[in-house]
C-alpha cells in the first residue's frame, strides 16, 4: 500500500455488475426488460447476514465510494473517510454495498449503455426514473446478494430521500434508515436551481436532443454551467466567505472577463473537472429524480401517513447552515416519524460549509453516527 | 389618457439626450473622448433648484422610471408605483431625474454604440466602468442640468450602491442618500452567481467575443439563462413557496423536460422576456461593476473611513427576506455611517418578496419613504 494511503484504507476494491434479467416496471409506466447494476462491497458479510449496510449516493456520485480501483488514482471513493476499518461505518462489523443507481452514468444501465432492444444507446429515450424504482432496482440486488434485510440504508442529500424511502416501500427489509442532509421534497427554489441547471444542458447547441453520442460531441458547455450553479447550492454563504472572500487572484483587478476573484477560479475548475467524468443525459435525468421526489404528492396523503408503513428505525442529521435542504426541512421529516410512534435519533450539527457538510469528517457529526452505529453493532 | 392609466401616472414622457462632449477618465484607466446620456426627468424643477432627485437603476434597468412613452406601453416605467403626482416621489415636490447608466444599452453610449474614434460599434471594447465612472457621469448630467446639489441620490440595489458612493465622491452635491436592499459590497455567493451568469453568455456559441453584432446573432442562450438564474436571487425560498409551490402546470408529471412546475414556467417567462430587450454586452459589463464595487477594497481602509468624506443624511432601507444582500448587510453600513456621526435613519421591512421587495408597494416600505419624503418636502 502506498504511503499517500491512510491506514484504515480499505484499499484496492473492484466494482462487480450484477445482471438482472427480470423486467422492471419503472413509476412512468415503461418497463425495462432487463438491467445492470455496477456496485462495490467492502467488509465481510456475517454468517446471519445481517450486517449489511446499503450506501445511496446522490447526484452527481456513483458506487465507488471508498477505497482505490489503482494505486495510482488520484482520490479515493468519494465518502473515503467514513468507509474503513475503524471509521464511523466500520468494516471490520459492516458488510458495506454501494450500487450506480439505474439511469446513472458509471456503469448501471442509463443513458449510455446499450438498449437490449434495438441495439443502440439508449440516450434520451431512457426512461426517467423516480426514488421509488431505484429502491425497487436495488432490493433486486439484495436479492442477488443475499441480503434479506439491511442492518441499515445511508444517504446523504438524494441519497437521504432513497433511504427514507426504503423505509416504505421495503418496511421488512430495512432495520434502521440513516436520513442525512436530506428533505421529504424539494422546494420551488430547489427545483428553480435544477431547472436553470436542466436549461444550461437542454439548450446547449451540442445537445441535439440528447442523441449526442451520434454527433461525437457532448454538450459540456451547459454540463460545466449546471455543475457551476449546482457548486453555489453546496456550499453557505459563510463558507464560500470564510474560503474565498472577496480574495483576488491576482491581487488586482483587471477589468476583463478571465478569473478575477478567487471564487470564480474555483467554480471554472469544478465545472471543467465535471465535464469528462459525467453525462449530461444522466445529470437531466437525477435531477428529475430530485424534482419528482415526493411522497405525499405522489400518494397524495401527508407525510405521517406515508411514514405509516415504515418500521425501522430512524437516525436523521441536518447542517446548520445547510440551506439547500435546512434543518427545518428534516424536522419535517422527524414529525411524520414521531406521528407514527417510530424510535428516531436526530442530530443537527453546527457546521459553516453548508449542504457539502454531510460529506466532511465535522467532529460533532462523526460523534453523532458513530454512537448510532456502535448502538446497531452491540445488536448484532 | 387612457382609462388603464392610474390618476396619479405622470402620464406621456419623452427621454432626452445629453451629449457631453468633454472626456471622462474612466477608474480602469480609459478615456472615453466623449459620451452620450440618455435620461428622463419628472416634475418640475423649483426655482433655487433645490428640489431634485436623482434616481438610480439597478441590474437591468434603465432611465425609463415611470410614466409611458406611447399610449399603447404595456407597462409603465420600472418605478412607476413610486413616481408621479401624490406618490411617494411626489411630482407635485419634487423634479425627479433618471439616466440610462454608462455602458448600458437603453441609448446611452455603451457596448451597442458607435465608437466616435473608429466608426464602429464599441461592443467588447467598451471599457469596464465602475460605480465612481458611473457617479462622475451622472454628476456631469447634473452639471448639464444646473443642479448644484441632489436634494437626494435614491436607489435600490446596484442604485443603491450609486447612492451611497455619490455621498463620498460628491459630498458636497448630495443632500440625502436613499439607500435601498444595497450592500458596501458583494459577497463571495453574490460574485458566484454573476460569475455562472456570465459564463453562460461568455460560452454562448453565438457570443463570439462579444462581436456578435457582426454575425447578426445574439448569445440568446446565455443572456436567457443569465436571466432566470438572476429571478432566482431575487425571490426569497418562501415568496417562490407561496407564489409556485410544487405546483403542477398540468397536473401531473409527464416524465419529460417540458415545463411540469409553476416555477419552471416563470423562470423561463422572464429568461424569453429578457432576451430581446437587453443586450449580453452591457449584462456581462453591469456583473462587473456589481462585483468590483468595494469602497473599503478600492480605498483599502476600512468602510468608516470611507463614509468619513460624506455629508449627507442617509435613509437605509433593507427586507427581512432579501438573501442577496439581507439586512445584515446594510446595518455594515449603517455601523460605518454612525461611526462618523452621520444622520441615519434606518427601516427594515417586513417582507416575504425577497430582494425584489424592492421595487413593490409594501405598506410599511411606502411609509418608511413617505415620511423621509416629507421632512424633505418640508426643509424646501
């Protein structure tokens, strides 16, 4: 192991695909007639099988989550830090599994990978998914893992509404569901942002309605613009403050349009950083998911009565200075829970860097779910 | 006068041109050999011209403040609500004065004028401006118009900032400073914004470098989604909430990128209203003179030190909702203001509209004016 790596690495992992041949029936009404799923795993699972936990990412994540696929990458998966021997979510107890959910772009089946049918890409004629059937896609891969019940389902941000809603839909599979940094529906000022994202990509000359690949371009100029954007909603105002300020990068300015200010580096950068590693029908389609995401609207009943189903148990953590999805919105969540009687944990952790908060090692936070998962590792 | 036409309109108005032909240095170090003006005027002047208001336009706004051009505008001025006879920029008192800032693109000599020294269209080579060039220009307007002193310099947001740098450029020119949702400067978030609302003009495949007048095109795409992502700055999360919600254009989800929320529709609206009658040039430029307006940065010493050349009185005005530049930004103002041992009166209005408060009716804003207004009115 290379000295850059931490100790508590899990090291050299290796994505697996698990091929599902049953037709799945998607919430638009399409079905499709068979998929893929690219996950990883790490840890051991136990003899009962019951010390699994299933990691849900969120929009622009996919299943590679912890460890190295070289020595020589560059970073690590992308919740590195909490996915180790010894870390919050440890995998010397927890069987560990992180799938690319369904419509993605890293492998699972979505808009770049072939249509069994006609033999093309599937491109925009990939049908737009919900929460709700990629839990379905997933407890197919429970299925295929042997995984009757999840000792729990973790998520931040999207991957926080995932985890609420297996908490329904699945109520006997799912022991505890850990709700991070999430909300029971985006506001209009949510989907305002996504939408203006979904434009940037929709009315980018290189998109040609989503067929693309057939021109051999991409559309990353509106790509590069909604990662931008997105990049302004993870972060606080205070954060942005404390790390940027007003610094310039130069020292003056220069009365021109190149980088100025310190914080229109750091956007370019991220935006041009995305352009390459995603793709644009994907990133229209999870914002979709996003959008979509609403449990009362969709049953049309509150919110306490959705949660009426659920069983598990529930650990909700929220940011103060979390504006995309506020603490007010996970209180939201927590009411419903409590009108049903369910046993809920909650922590709101005093944190200055925003929505991008659930993937920082803040020591308040760490605390926060290690004793959760120490309390579902002594049940063991 | 038409029976749409409110009994306290200032009714038909014509714009006027000022042509100054002396040079203006301008703060990047450009000399504009001369520069044309144009503005519109309200009210009469009295005969000590002590009466005179100049009112400041922000983002996107003009000289056109209030009152019709033809019978058949759709809309009046921009202000409208607050100028004419008995409002709160009473016409009856007060000669009330707006220009077109330099660099703009209603008429006054900017990136869609000619360029006397080579006969061309300025677009990308007009110079940067900044507040102070666009204060040195409205002064020489003054002087064109005899008005030795504004009885009140009046603006909200980016007007606002005009406002109070007329009070340390000009000190002795400026009775009152009516200062608006303003801020001593922008943030790390506000530069962010403006930075993806001009990289969505700047990579516009129709931008060109700013010579898209020669191409007979326009960055339509840019300049639409530099527009709906500015509305999102100036609604507030709750005013979005109330006005849209999750709201369904049709209904239901139909599972595609058409408009499928309220606030999608909106968004677009203003994007599609804006193109057209804004030009990407003079956008880009007005973000910049947002950006680099910094008093303190500019002067490097601290706010006080800057306010400690003004006279004037000041009214400050913020809304509990605005986000882009909250109240806690303009009581920095007010902090440095009364550390010189300025008169200040400070209003902070109840509102749910946001930043884009400013430009509505709202009772305790109206009376917040009115009676600043009134003592004026009185000391003529």
């Amino acid at each position: 192991m290379p000295e850059k790596i931490d100790n508590n690495s899990v090291g050299l992992v290796t994505p697996e695909k698990f091929h599902c041949s049953e037709p799945i029936s998607l919430s638009c009404g399409e079905v499709l007639p068979e998929f893929d799923i690219v996950y990883e795993c790490y840890g051991t699972l136990n003899s009962n099988k019951s010390n699994a936990l299933l990691i849900c990412h969120a929009l622009s994540g996919d299943h590679h989550v912890a460890g190295y696929h070289t020595w020589e990458d560059e970073k690590p998966g992308w919740w590195d830090r909490f996915i180790g021997p010894g870390k919050v979510f440890d995998t010397d107890r927890f069987f560990i599994v992180c799938c690319n959910n369904l419509g993605g772009c890293s492998g699972s089946t979505g808009p770049t990978t072939t249509n069994p049918i006609n033999g093309n890409r599937y491109g925009p004629d990939f049908p737009l998914v919900t929460v709700s059937d990629w839990v379905e896609s997933q407890a197919r891969l429970a299925d295929h893992l042997g995984i009757e019940a999840w000792l729990a389902v973790v998520g931040g941000s999207l991957g926080g509404m995932q985890a609420m809603q297996w908490s329904v839909d699945q109520p006997d599979r799912i022991k505890n569901a850990i709700v991070i940094a999430a909300a029971p529906k985006l506001t209009a000022q949510n989907i305002a942002f996504n939408e203006v994202a979904r434009q940037a990509i929709l009315t980018d000359p290189n998109f040609f309605e989503g067929r693309y690949y057939e021109h051999s371009v991409q559309p990353d100029r509106g790509l590069r613009l909604a990662r931008m954007l997105g990049h302004i909603t993870y972060l606080s105002d205070d954060s942005m403050a404390k790390k940027f300020g007003r610094d310039l990068r130069q020292g003056k300015i220069n009365f021109d349009y190149g980088v100025e200010f310190e914080i229109e580096r750091y956007l370019r950068y991220q935006g041009d950083q995305f352009v390459g590693r995603f793709d644009a029908n994907s990133y229209l389609l999870i914002t979709k998911v996003l959008d979509y995401y609403d449990p009362e609207g969709t049953e049309k009943c509150s919110l306490a009565e959705v949660f009426s189903r659920a069983k598990c148990d529930f650990l909700v953590v929220s940011f103060s200075t979390d504006w995309r999805f506020s603490p007010a919105r996970s209180k939201k969540i927590i009411k419903a829970l409590h009108d049903n009687g369910l046993n809920v944990s909650y922590g709101e952790v005093k944190s200055s860097q925003g929505h991008d908060s659930f993937l920082m090692t803040i020591p308040q936070y760490i605390e926060i779910i290690r004793s959760y998962m120490d309390k579902l590792a002594a049940s063991l």
